[in-house]
C-alpha cells in the first residue's frame, strides 16, 4: 500500500522529495532552529540529509542558523548515515548463509549466533525477547531500520531480527 507522501524541495539544492527524505529548519523569531520531530508550527524549510547541502546550509546568507543548531543536524545525518551502511551491508549479505532471519530462525541458531539486527519498530515483548537472548549468550545487538525494511531483503513483508552466525561479518558490522 502506498502512503502519500507530502512533497517538499529543498532550499539549497531545489531537489524534490518526500518529506521525511529531508530535515526541517523552522524560523522563530528570526532564528534558524532544528525541528527534529518536524512539527513545530512555524514556517519549515527543508534540506536534504546530504553532507554538502547542510554544509551550503552553514553558509548561507539567509539562513542564520546557530552552530549549536547546526551540530544538531549533523549528529542525525551521521546516524543516518550510519543506518545507510547496515543497510547496505545487510542487503549484501542477505543471500549468505551467515545470516538466519525471523524470531523462530534466530532463536533455532542461537548457538551459532554472533550479534543480532533488530528493528527499531518490533514489539515490546519480542524486543524483550531478544534483547536476554544476547545476554545469554553475550552478544552485541544493534537497532536498525524497520520490520518492513529488513523484511525486503529477505523478501518478506517483515521481520523482527537478524542474526549473524559469522565472526568476521559481526566484528566488520561492529566498527560501522
Ligand atoms: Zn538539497
């Protein structure tokens, strides 16, 4: 099913997108702010998650924005970007036979199991669920993406987890 999207541009670059490929500046009393969650009520400009365009950002003219604000907007496109490369990688590695995937596939292997994947958006009960698994067994977990995101790799609608069962793709996973 398809969700409309509001579409927005850019203000440096004019690109147009959907709303939530971008972040919000509002101005308030003549000041540049970070509207993290986007619902401030207040007039929005939108930029690009792209390193240049917050860069041409932090030189514009117009837009005097503290550097506060702007160390704000550059710590989220870091975990963006970061997100990015696991998921990257993940889409890489979802043929591999070190990845098991799914709840029952995860706690099936959980002998062999080396880090987990988990998706931001799983239950409370399932996170639980995983989050003791890894203590039992003393292994990192991260959170990544969403259930449908992860699910696309695998070619499901959704997952819950990921787990890796191979020593050196956990410990290249660990140092993104
Ligand atoms: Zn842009």
């Amino acid at each position: 099913m398809n969700k409309h999207v509001p579409q927005r541009t850019c203000v440096i670059c004019r690109t147009k997108k959907d709303k939530n490929d971008f972040l919000r500046l509002v101005k308030i009393d003549g000041k540049f702010i970070f509207d993290k969650e986007k619902n401030k009520q207040a007039r929005g400009f939108y930029i690009c998650k792209e390193k240049e365009c917050l860069l041409r950002v932090s030189k514009h003219k117009k837009i005097n924005i503290s550097s506060e604000e702007m160390y704000k907007m550059a710590k989220e496109l870091e975990k963006i970007n970061t997100e990015e490369r696991y998921i990257k990688i993940l889409n890489v590695l979802s043929k591999s036979d070190s990845l098991c995937f799914g709840m029952e596939m995860t706690f099936e292997n959980q002998k062999k199991l080396e880090m987990l994947i988990i998706a931001k958006d799983v239950s409370q009960k399932n996170k639980e669920k995983l989050i003791k698994l890894c203590a039992d067994k003393n292994i990192k977990y991260i959170e990544v993406a969403t259930k449908e995101i992860l699910g696309k790799f695998f070619g499901k609608e959704s997952i819950n987890v990921i787990g890796i069962m191979d020593e050196k793709v956990a410990n290249g996973l660990k140092t993104l």
